[in-house]
C-alpha cells in the first residue's frame, strides 16, 4: 500500500474506532437489532392470566351450552400448572362464557348494547353463532349472517379467544352433522387421524469415513434467524465504517482540513485512505460479531448451526460492501458543506443496504425465485442478498455466489473511481450542494 | 539565478469567471517572494496551482526545475488561508501524522525543536481543541515545516496573530530563509511585505501588476510622497493645494499628511507655499510606500489599472 494512503487509513482507522460513538454503536446497535427477538422470548410466558368473560348469542340453538362446558374443561386443565414445588400457578385467563337470548326483533340493538358492554369493559367480547351455522347456507335477506360465527371484540383480529373458539365450535358442529347423518364420531376420528409432516434438511455423507450422515429437522432459527442474523450484522457493519465517512468528509471539507491534506497527497489516496480506515474499522466489528457468534453457539452446543463454509463469503462480501458504500460516502460527503446537506444525502446513499432489508423476507422464503436470483446479482444489493440466499438451507447453484462475486468487484471498482472523481472537485468546491445532474457531470468531466 | 518555481503564461478560469489570466513569474531560490492583492485578485488560486491542488487551464508550472510531479508535495511546505487541523488529535500526534503524510524524517525532534521555538512545548500532549487562534495557527504553521521543505508557501501567515505572535511567525520564516529555504507567503500587511520579502508580486483581477524588487518597484512610481508635519495640519495643505498647481492627493493620517505630488510638480514650491502660511516641523520628500502602491493601483484613480509594472 502506498505510504500516504496508509498514514491516512491509520488516522482513519483510530478516528473511528475510538470515538464513544463507535464503541456504543457496536454495542448498542445489534443489542437493539435483536431486541424485539429477545424481548418477545422473555416475555412470551408473561401472558395477561385476567379472566374473560364472553357472551353467546347462540340462534341456532344448539352449540351455545355445548361450547360454555368445553371452555370449562379447558378452564380446569389448562389455566394453572403445577410448578416445581407443587404450587398451582396460574398461567392464563379463565374462559366465562354467558350465554344470552337472541334478540331477533332487534339483533342490531342487541349487539350494540353488548359493544357498549365490551368498551365499558363489563364484558371482554361476545360471540354471535349464526341461525344456520349447522348447514350453511345463503341468508334469505341477502347477508350471510345466519351461517357464520362472529366474534366481536376491540382485538378481534390478534385475540386468543377467536383462534380457539374455531376448534370447539367446529368439531361440536361436525359432531352433529355426523349422529344426523348416523355415523359414530368414534369411529371417524380414527379414520380422520392427523399424521404431521416434519421438516427434515438433507442427508449427506462424511468423504472420509464414507457413513451417512442423517438429516437434521429443520428449524425456523436455520430458515430465518440465520440468514436474518448474517444480514442485520453486514448492515451494522456498513453503519459502523462506512455511513461516517459522510459526516467526517464533510467535516474535513468544511473545517478546511481537506486542503492541508490536499497539500501532501492526491485527491485519490486521500478518499482511499479514509475508505480503507472505514474497512479497517467495520472489519474490527465483524471480528467481534462472528467471533462472540461462533463462541456463543459453541457454549451453547450448538456448534452445528456455524456455518464455517459461508464466513470467507462473509468477509469477501461485507469488505466489497463497506468499500462500495464508504466510496460513495466519501463522495457525497465531498459536495456537502453543511451537516443538513450530509444529512439530506444520508438516506439516498444508504440505499445499497435499504433495500435488502426491504425485501429479505421474500428472497429468504423462496431463495430459488427467479425474483431472488435477479436481484441477488444486481451488484449493489448481492453482498448482502447472496449472503442472505446462501446462508438459507437450500443449496444455491455455485455459479451464483462467483457471478455476483465477479459483478460486485467490478461494481466496487466502478464506485471507487466514479467517486474519486466526485471527491477530487467536490472536496474543494464552495457554496450550495450541487445537483445530482452536477455530479454525474464531474464523474465523466475531462480535465 | 536558479529558479526554485516558474510559472509561463498560467491561465486559471471557474466557468466565466477568469481567477488568473496568463501569469507568468519566477521565484528565484532561497528568496522570500511576497504575493500581495485585494482579496479575490487570485493569489490563493496560485497558490494551489503551485500545490497542484487545483490544475490551471493552460500555460505551465514548472517547480524545481521539472514539471510538476505527485512526489514534490513532500518537498513543498504548504500553509492554508483557511486553517485546517483535526480537533480531537493532540498537537503532537497531529504534527506526526502531517510529518509522515510528507514521508518526513526526523518528525518528532523537528516538531519539539519548532514546537518550543514558537513557545508551545508544553501544549504538545493537549488537544487541538484546546489551543488558541494563534496557538492553532502556529501548529499549523509548524506542519507545513516539520518535513524541513525545500519550497514553503503560506497563505497569510501573519493574519489574525497578535504583535508577539506575530514576530515569533516573523523570526520563524526568517530563519527558514537563513537555512536556504524558497519562501512565498501571501498578505494584507504590506508593512511585513516591504520589511521582510525580497521580492514582491501583486495580482489584481487575475492579472499580475506587479513583479520584482521592492527598490525596483518604487523607482516606477518616483519620489512623488511628500510626508509633513505643520502647524496648520489639513486646512492649510487644502489652501496650498490651491495655490501650487500639481498637488494630486492629499493624504490625512491626523498628526502627519501625506502629499502626493505629480512629476512636473517642484516640491520646493509646496514647501514655500507651506512655511508662508504656518510653522513647519517636518517636509520629507519620499519614495511611496509599499502601502500607497498597492492602494494606488487596488483603488485606482489614475490609468494605473491593469498596466504590468515588471521592475524585476
């Protein structure tokens, strides 16, 4: 490396990593990345255990005291668990199901009188069993009121009591319509036994030994979790070394630092050296990430779900990215005079790592869509698409990850000279931000 | 005479406007070349040309006796008119990584040896942040001479220092002319400019007015100063300006006014005038100063304007 780029990536480098803000940022940032995961599996026990109390309008008549016994069986066996010690905790909400008369003059008061209930939180909801919900069938005034279940509730949608009152209900129903049609129950739910089909990956086998090795059972963490994780990490890490290269090259700029620097080196080895400072700084991070990862999942006896063969992917990708990203940073850090203007800029410029978080859930459900493998070649977005494809069990066409590879090198390139030549008039220009026209005009401006 | 910079019909534009129109100039080693002009004229656009931190439309530059090349930056101490350092590094810290940018040996003696000469010693271990305007200016003054550069060219070196500071700066770049050393600095302060530099250069709207010795300057503009003292003061020069034909301007600085004369004035008629209507108690016949010079040709009232006064 050249000297000067060197002493400016050193400076660079001890810039950034020794500010607080880096330190808390490694820190703070994926604690608050993984917080809503972590939050919800330590709370996902801390249920609100408040009885309910449910009225039933019942008009067909004939589910309505069926359904208040099968809730007070449920009561009895699944409210409290018995703990270590032999206590009885109480680990969710009795089910109290009232049952009512129809209204059928006025169905419409009645509901209404029964919401008010529910705002004045004298009742929790009310269910409202359709007249012909035994044989379903269109209603005579046009609506399909009488062969429906309605729940009424202010959380219907997300409410427990609604996806449990599905089951009961049902089976009640297909209970009767079977001692009508003269069938024993018994004898229909052996026929109609269930049998679930588990998740299995691949087998494989050891090269040296020649054994097969089993599948193991897939599990959401291998199908999400980890290629999510693989994400979030390459997109601290850009926040981490490469998104500051806006601030502190406008900071250089403004502060006229630029020139005196300008005044030992070239305009190229002054960008680099601040680029390859922010590799420095965001590759530091991966160390401490995968590392803490890897001994995380060992102490865990978990070492099975590292996966040793995607790390050099990892490193090739995320020091292409960080290079990708800290060019154009500096660039666009270069035509700023102000902290407003790098701010304005800020968000265009994070776009590369926007857009992955945008549409990862699609690409990581069907990582062989043909949606997925376009948009994991297009350079700018493979580093952390292709991670994310690769890092999901299905096995990815090996001419994929190298062509994404090929485009994102020459991508990188690209950025790096198209923003060495932003950065060589943008660092001493004065005035107003340029238009974004201005600059693409500098990248091919002959002088 | 060895030219450490040679600069051949140079010609600087940003869009329409022209900062520097076919400039043409030596610096001759080891001198102390001043770049004086009103502000915008075009001298710091020069002086980033000799940088090669921006490059001239057309015309050449020529630095130690070759075209430019990347390498000379190390060679070339270079003092901003804006001053630039990175706030949260330590003096010392901030002088090594200058030193090193220019592959400079020796940075650490040579920055305490500048640092205690200019009375920072002790401020070597403290934040940048934490110097004054001066105390920050002569840091950066030391920067651009910690490599121990051939060429050092400063941009207003003097500006914003107070009177102590400002002779340390003085005693400063002396000695790097004492050690052999190619000096150019820009100022306002012509007084500096006509004690310290051996030649002077002065650009007006992008086009050199100016060129050479201070004597050789001055010899183009004559003895046409008339410097006096009298009992009367302004109101009786006003009656004498009436009565001797010639009088071009008078200049009032309160106890002393400065008269400028035209050539076919006789100076002995001003003075007649003078001792007839008051007590005299100085008449002193005089070259312009550096000060009137620049004045004459920054505020133009006569065809002064554009003309190039080559006197080197």
């Amino acid at each position: 490396m050249r000297d000067k780029i060197k002493t400016i990536t050193v400076r660079e480098y001890k810039a950034t990593v020794r500010t607080k803000t880096f330190l808390i940022s490694m820190i703070l940032v994926p604690v608050m990345m993984f917080a809503g995961i972590i939050i919800m599996k330590l709370f996902e026990d801390n249920v609100d255990t408040t009885d309910k109390n449910i009225t039933i309008i019942d008009r067909s008549g004939i589910v309505a005291e069926r359904l208040v016994a099968i809730a007070e069986e449920r009561n009895k066996s699944e409210v409290f668990e018995k703990k270590d010690n032999g206590e009885l905790k109480k680990v969710k909400p009795n089910y109290l199901f009232h049952i009512v008369q129809p209204d059928d003059e006025n169905p419409d008061k009645q509901r209404y009188e029964l919401s008010e209930k529910v705002r004045k939180k004298q009742i929790f909801s009310f269910v409202e069993i359709g007249k012909n919900v035994l044989h379903p069938q269109p209603a005579e005034d046009g609506s399909d009121f009488s062969s429906v279940i309605r729940y009424y509730a202010e959380g219907a949608a997300l409410d427990d009591i609604r996806r449990w009152l599905g089951n009961p209900l049902n089976n009640e129903l297909r209970q009767l319509r079977m001692k009508e049609a003269g069938i024993d129950p018994a004898q229909v739910t052996e026929l109609m036994r269930w049998v679930s089909v588990n998740g299995m990956g691949l087998y494989s086998i050891d090269l040296a030994t020649g054994e097969y090795i089993e599948a193991r059972e897939s599990s959401e963490g291998e199908a999400i979790l980890a290629p999510m994780a693989m994400m979030m990490i390459m997109f601290i890490l850009s926040i981490l070394g490469a998104q500051p290269l806006l601030n502190s090259t406008m900071e250089e700029k403004s502060q006229k630092i630029s020139e005196v620097i300008l005044g030992s080196c070239s305009t190229f080895d002054f960008m680099m050296g601040k680029i390859l400072g922010g590799v420095g700084a965001s590759l530091s991070a991966a160390l401490v990430y995968v590392g803490g990862g890897v001994i995380a999942l060992r102490y865990m006896g978990r070492s099975d779900l590292i996966p040793l063969e995607l790390i050099p992917w990892f490193f090739a990708y995320a020091t292409l990215l960080i290079t990708m990203m800290g060019a154009i940073m500096a660039a666009l850090g270069s035509t700023c005079s102000t902290a407003k203007e790098a701010q304005s800029l800020a968000f265009p410029g994070m776009l590369p790592m926007v857009v992955p978080m945008m549409i990862w859930f699609m690409i990581v459900r069907e990582p062989l869509s043909n949606f997925s493998v376009i948009a994991s070649l297009i350079p700018p977005l493979t580093p952390m698409l292709m991670l994310l494809r690769q890092s999901t069990p299905y096995h990815i066409p090996a001419w994929q990850p190298w062509t994404g590879l090929i485009g994102v090198i020459l991508f990188t390139l690209f950025s790096v000279w198209a923003s060495a030549r932003i950065f060589r008039i943008g660092i001493l220009s004065s005035g107003k931000a340029p238009k974004l026209g201005t600059i693409i005009k500098w990248i091919f401006r002959n002088d | 005479m060895e030219n450490t910079i040679e600069i051949r019909n140079v010609t600087k534009r940003f869009g329409d406007f022209t900062a520097v129109n076919d400039l043409t100039l030596n610096v001759p080693k080891g001198s102390i070349y001043g770049f004086i002009g009103p502000n915008g004229s075009g001298k710091t656009t020069t002086l980033r040309m000799l940088m090669n931190i921006i490059f001239q439309d057309s015309g050449e530059i020529n630095i130690f006796g070759e075209k430019y090349r990347q390498s000379f930056k190390d060679r070339i101490g270079y003092l901003p008119e804006e001053r630039g350092l990175y706030k949260s590094m330590k003096v010392g810290e901030l002088l090594h990584f200058f030193g090193k940018l220019k592959n400079g040996k020796n940075i650490r003696s040579e920055s305490v040896r500048w640092l205690k000469k200019l009375g920072l010693e002790d401020w070597k271990d403290e934040k940048i942040e934490t110097l004054s305007k001066g105390m920050g200016q002569k840091v950066q003054f030391i920067a651009s001479v910690v490599t121990n550069p051939e060429l050092v060219i400063l941009d207003e070196p003097f500006s914003g220092l107070d009177p102590v500071n400002r002779d340390a700066m003085k005693d400063a770049v002396l000695e790097l002319k004492e050690s052999g050393k190619t000096v150019i600095f820009s100022t306002h302060d012509m007084d500096i400019a006509e004690k310290m530099c051996d030649y002077v250069f002065m650009i007006y709207k992008g086009k050199k007015v100016l060129d050479g010795t201070l004597d050789s300057i001055k010899d183009i503009y004559g003895t046409d100063i008339i410097r006096v003292i009298t009992g009367g003061g302004m109101q009786v020069l006003k009656e004498v300006q009436n009565e001797v034909k010639g009088i071009e301007n008078i200049n009032d600085y309160g106890h002393i006014q400065e008269v400028r004369i035209e050539k076919n004035c006789d100076p002995q008629d001003v003075l007649k005038s003078l001792v007839a209507k008051t007590q005299v108690m100085k008449f002193e016949i005089s070259k312009p100063s550096l000060h009137d010079i620049f004045v004459r040709i920054a505020k133009p009232v006569a065809d002064h304007v554009g003309e190039v006064q080559n006197a080197g």
